[in-house]
C-alpha cells in the first residue's frame, strides 16, 4: 500500500534531461538531505534557510574548484512531486559539466538514482496512485496528441477517480456483510441485497465500458498497423509517398519492383499509422526473390490491424475473388481504386461497389478520402472523448479478472449464497481494483512497474 514500503532515508540523484551536449542540463536530487547536500556546495548563501519553491542564481563549488555557475530550484516536503526534499540544479549543457557535478553530489553521500525512482517515490509517499504514476511514463513516450491527451487525463485522475469510486461503494457493502458476519445467530441483515445488486450491475456497467475503450487505448498509444496489399505495378510504393510527402519507396512501371516491405510512420489525425508497403502479390513468379517478397505480404496482411488494397481501377472490372480473399483474413479492409486519371470521364467504378475509393497517387488526387478511411477503420468510438480510455494492459488484465469477480458476486447474490462467502467475493474484485490503483502491491510489482521509466524520472 501506498506509504507502507518506503523504508528509504537516503537521497537519490540523477540527470533530468536527455544525455548529450544541449544548452542547459538540470540535475535532480530528492531524499532528506537533497538541499543539505546542495548546500555544500553553494556558498552563495544558506540554501536551508530558504523557502521552498524558490531559484537561487549561484555558482556551485567543491573545496576551492568552481564546478559551474547555476539555478538551483528548491521544494521542499511535502511539496514536492516525490514528497520528500527535492533539487533542481539548472547547469550548463557540457557532458563534462554534467558528470563533474554528478560525481561531485555522489561523493558527498547521494546514490544514483534507479529508473523511475522519482516516481516511484512518489508513488509510496502518497503523491500519486500508480495508474497516475503509469500514466508520467506513458505521457514521457507520448508521440501524438491524442496520446499525449490521454495521458494526461490519466495523470490528473481521471482513470484513477472511476476506479475509486467503485471501490468505495464495493467496501461499503463489504462492511455491512462483514457486520452480518458478526451476527450470524441472529439472522439479520444490514445489507440492503437488492441495493447492493444494483450496484454490482452499475460497477459491471463501468468495467465493461473501460474494458470497452481497450482497443481505443490501444491504438492511441501504440498507433495502427496498415497493410498496403495489391497485384504488382497497381501503385503501393506511389501511394505510400504520397502518404508520406516524400520519396520512400522506389517507383517503377516494371512489375516487381518492390520485394521487400517497406514501413514508415504517419500521423494521421492524432494517431500514428504504420503504413506497409508490401510486395506485389501474384501467384506465379519465377523469381525467387520476389516470391519470397510475396510469402511476407501475405504474413504483412494477416498482422496487420487493417488492409489497404490497392488496384488498378483502368483494368480491374471484377473483384469478388479479391473481396472474399480479404474477408478471410477476419479484419477491417479498404478498396481503393488507382490510376483514375488513365480512364475516361464516362467510365464510372459504380461496377465495384460504393465503398471503392477512386484516387490517382500519381497526381496526388483524393488522397485525404484515403486518409479519412484510414481513421474511420482504425477508430471506433471519439478519439477526443471526454470519457476515460484505457491504455495499459496491466489495468486491462486487471479489468477483466474484475469482471469476472462481478460475475461470481452477482450470481451468488442471485443464489442467495451465505453472507460469508458472498464476502470472499466482494474482497476478490477489491482485491482487482487495488492492484491498479496501487492500493494491493508488492515490491517485485513496484520494480518492474518502476524499471520500464527513463533514469531521472
């Protein structure tokens, strides 16, 4: 639980910004001698008599060596983002400068921090419950806005404050079954079993719409793989330039051209698109190369989360033996029609359906109809919601063994089960909630929770 393994008196210390050469690099140190420490080295004035939330302009020295001249940031606890005394040391950029200073606040009794041991910190001193504290590294590795969006709801509470109130009215219930418990030769009831089973059908409600929102969640962070797929010469490498505004993959009118997949990232309305360029797909070629190029489209198209099939809408009049190719693969496909500007203004696609999509990738025409396809396949539900989105797949694990506690839990009260075993229940899907928020944990958890941050943060 929260503050319950802290167990830590010593103070950390770790570079805060990026390896390397820059115009200023800001050193952190947090524990209960972080300004102690600091102030040994800052002859400019008491560092410790100084309120917290302050910057002080100095240079910073060791024995009768100038180290650099700085900013140092004061907070002290509680604060502070760890909750405990924490330092910022403003210095400048060199790599040199970094490491003298390092060293120096090593040698003077602080350790080098771990990774993600601020945070994990401030995790145990109560500042952040751990969906919040998963949340700084998810919004650290955010790529896109709707990522970034995402991750910060998260960090203000929003994912946290759906599961908190869930948890509270199941303790309630808890409580009063627990109360019964202590009465059992009695033979009453303090808990109201219809009222309580509302509430489990109103918690279910809310876990399934969070267990719901997982494949939002996950293509807001992990973005959505696109399989380009098409006989060869039909227009995938043109087309994926066009996409990319930029000359990527080789473009040739000899058939073949592409043998290997190509892959490159696109941000398309907030959400990253990794567009594959595959092979040319034909069942009989005497190049071995290529065949091999083949056998990857088709094991591009089976991983892919949606298929673009891209054709020659000049030549191909018939494509139910492609569409039921495409329905095999059990996911969400585009037709798109290419070369349009090679058939005459009286030739109409209305042969293929209305949901083929006409462009020209070589005059760069209609290519935002195939971006909106894009989105409308890989997005279901409002990227912008207001609504809480699941991103982890820890929470979702936890999620879904919820569920099926809810699941035992209402089928118990619906056989009348005794109160005492109806408790154990209740205590399993407690048990669930607490492991996302960080209210059930243990120290092997934390670690490798906390190893998968950045050093510093």
């Amino acid at each position: 639980m929260q503050g319950s393994l802290t167990g830590w008196d010593d103070t950390i210390v770790a570079l805060a910004t990026a390896q390397g050469l820059g115009a200023i690099a800001v050193i952190r140190l947090s524990g209960k001698d972080a300004i102690n420490i600091t102030n040994q080295l800052f002859p400019s004035k008491d560092l410790v008599q100084q309120e917290s939330h302050t910057l002080h302009v100095g240079l910073l020295k060791h024995s009768d060596e100038v180290l650099d001249e700085v900013v140092v940031s004061l907070y002290k606890n509680p604060k502070s983002y760890t909750g405990e005394n924490v330092v910022e040391i403003s210095c400048h950029g060199s790599p040199f400068i970094q490491e003298k200073i390092l060293k120096t606040i090593t040698q003077l009794g602080a350790r080098m921090a771990k990774a993600g041991e601020f945070t994990q910190r401030a995790f145990l001193n109560g500042k952040l419950d751990l969906a919040q504290a998963e949340a700084v590294a998810d919004l650290i590795a955010s790529n896109t806005k709707a990522s970034r969006n995402t991750a910060l709801k998260n960090i203000r509470g929003g994912f946290s404050s759906a599961l908190h109130f869930l948890r509270d009215e199941l303790i309630k219930f808890s409580a009063l079954i627990e109360l019964e418990l202590d009465f059992s030769q009695e033979d009453v009831e303090f808990a109201d079993r219809i009222a309580f089973k509302n509430l489990i059908a109103e918690i279910t409600l809310s876990t399934n719409q969070l267990l719901n929102s997982f494949e939002l969640g996950n293509v807001i962070k992990n973005g959505v793989q696109i399989a380009i797929i098409g006989k060869p010469n039909a227009g995938k490498s043109t087309l994926l330039n066009v996409l990319l505004n930029e000359d990527r993959a080789i473009v040739s009118s000899i058939a073949g051209t592409t043998r290997d997949t190509i892959e490159e990232v696109i941000n398309i309305d907030g959400v990253l698109f990794r567009l594959i360029d595959t092979a040319g797909i034909r069942e009989h070629t005497n190049d071995e190369i290529e065949s091999i190029g083949v056998g990857k489209s088709y094991e591009k198209a089976a991983l892919a989360d949606v298929i673009l099939y891209l054709f020659d809408g000049s030549v191909e009049a018939d494509l139910n033996e492609e569409i039921d190719w495409l329905q095999s693969f059990n996911k969400p496909f585009i037709l798109v029609a290419n070369k349009m500007d090679s058939i005459s203004t009286t030739t109409s696609l209305k042969r293929l359906g209305d949901d083929v999509i006409e462009i020209s990738a070589r005059d760069n025409k209609n290519i935002e109809a195939v971006k909106k396809a894009l989105v409308a396949k890989a997005i279901k539900g409002n990227i912008n919601t207001e609504s809480t989105i699941v991103t982890n797949a820890r929470h979702f694990d936890a999620l879904q063994k919820l569920s099926n506690s809810l699941q035992e839990i209402e089928s118990g009260l619906i056989n009348n089960i005794p109160g005492d075993l109806l408790a154990l229940d209740i205590r399993q899907a407690l048990h669930y909630l607490g492991t996302i928020t960080g209210q059930v944990t243990n120290d092997e958890q934390l670690d490798f929770i906390f190893s998968k941050f950045c050093i510093g943060k």
